[in-house]
C-alpha cells in the first residue's frame, strides 16, 4: 500500500457556499476501473476513527 499525503482544494460559489475537491492519483483510479464512463464510488466517512474510505461501485 501506498501513501501520499494529498490537499484538499476550498472554494465559494457565487452564493457563499464553500464547495470542497481532492485530485486524486489517476494510476490508482485506473487500477481500481474507474474511467469516465463508469466512475462512480461509494463514500464512507467513520466518525469515530475520523477516516474516509472510498470504493468503486458495483
């Protein structure tokens, strides 16, 4: 497994509401399967160990 320690990018819209994106490696989103046609995931936050998990959707 490999870690990188990535940013997350903050930005307001127009109407005051902070939006939030995170660039991920492509390598791994290739890997994983996922492409512009069959990118969807599934998020998981746990509150308790205060960790995001991400996984490709079946």
């Amino acid at each position: 497994m490999e870690e990188r320690k990535l940013k997350i990018l903050f930005s307001k819209s127009g109407s005051g509401s902070t939006n939030t994106r995170i660039s991920l490696p492509i390598k791994d989103l290739k890997d994983m399967g996922i492409t512009p046609k069959n990118r969807e995931i599934i998020y998981e936050y746990n509150e308790e160990k205060k960790e995001i998990k991400l996984k490709k959707s079946k």
